[in-house]
C-alpha cells in the first residue's frame, strides 16, 4: 500500500478495527515504543480512525517538534485524522494546526487570545478541582490520570475510576481517561461508564 510518508505502508488487518472502537481514543504517540520507523506507524495509527492523534514527544526542542510536526500533520491530514499538537503552540500556529494541549501550569500562563486560533483545546489534569480550572480557563476538553497502573507511573498508585467519575460529574465539556489504558473493549466500557468521552492509548497505538 503506497504511503503518505513516502514508505510501503502495511495495512492494519480488518479484524483489528472491528474488534475495537477506535472513534473512542486518542493516539499518544511515543517514538521509543515503536517497532517500526515513526511515520510509517502514525500512518498505521491512521488507518484506524482514532478520534484524534497527540503528538506528544516530550523529548523533543521546539525546532525538531516543528520538523517531525509538519510530516505527522500531513499524514493526519489525508486521513482527516485531527492532528494536536503538545505543549508548542508556537509551532503549532506556525503549521496551522487547529488543536494544541497544554499541561494546566501551561494553560494558566496563557491568556485567552493566545488560544484564539485553536478549535480543539486539550488539558492535562489530576484533580476534580484542576479539571474546573482548566474548563474555566478555555479547555475544549481534559486527559484525566493515571487511571490504571501503568508502566509511566511506576511506584505511583492509579487514581482509579471513581476519580475520574468525580471528574466527569465535575466539568461540562469531554473527559478522556488516560494511563495503563488498552485498545480493550471490557477496560473501554468501564470507563465510559464513569461519564467519559473516551480513551488515550499510547503503547497500544505505538505498537499496532
């Protein structure tokens, strides 16, 4: 299968995308994770239609964020994926990227018509209290966490489902439970069941 990025792209078996509801999760990306070159896999995470893709490389300076945003966002764009940039909003105007999350000390620091050029405004939080402050401050919607134990967290105890329950009933715009979470459908229904919009995935999507 010829591939945007340029690559044979392998396509994701069928079964993969019916056995899941992947209109329910935000791909994380993670370079480390991947068992293939990086774009080849955001292709691959593509195919599958998650409800967004967060670039989140966190190890990156904002000039290489740039570079390797500028050909995600292309891939993103011809799958009509919506494509969020984190943490570089610079970048992210730069490109015409219409999504950006923001930790909340980063959210805080920005003043309203900083964010005016985003559709899609996401909030990292980890209280019912920070998830009302980010929503007042202009969040579109949250990744609430760690909700399971997770490898990230180690020797952190998961926050667990009846947080992110206090949280959903806390705020008016979408919560997405993030942390030790896998493209399940058993783990995708208790977490809906708190009042969440969805999932984050990282090592499930990195890995796919």
């Amino acid at each position: 299968m010829e591939s945007v990025a340029g690559q044979v792209c392998e396509k994701v078996p069928d079964e993969h995308i019916r056995e899941f509801s992947y209109s329910r999760v935000i791909a994380v990306t993670n370079r480390s994770l991947c068992a293939r070159p990086f774009l080849e896999q955001v292709e691959r995470v593509c195919q599958v239609h998650p409800r967004a893709l967060l670039l989140r490389e966190k190890d990156l300076l904002e000039t290489e964020y740039r570079n390797l945003g500028g050909a995600v966002l292309e891939i993103c764009r011809a799958y009509q994926v919506p494509c969020i940039f984190h943490s570089f909003p610079g970048a992210a105007r730069e490109l015409k990227a219409e999504s950006i999350h923001l930790p909340i000390h980063r959210l805080r620091s920005m003043k309203l018509e900083q964010l005016s050029d985003f559709s899609r405004i996401g909030c990292s939080i980890h209280s019912a209290e920070e998830a009302k402050e980010a929503q007042d401050l202009g969040a579109t919607y949250l990744t609430a966490g760690h909700i399971y134990a997770t490898d990230c967290k180690k020797g952190l105890p998961p926050r667990g489902l009846d947080f992110l329950k206090q949280v959903c009933e806390n705020v008016k715009i979408p919560v997405y439970a993030i942390g030790g979470i896998r493209p399940d459908l058993e783990q995708l229904d208790e977490v809906l069941s708190t009042g969440a919009r969805g999932v984050c995935i990282m090592s499930g999507m990195m890995r796919l």
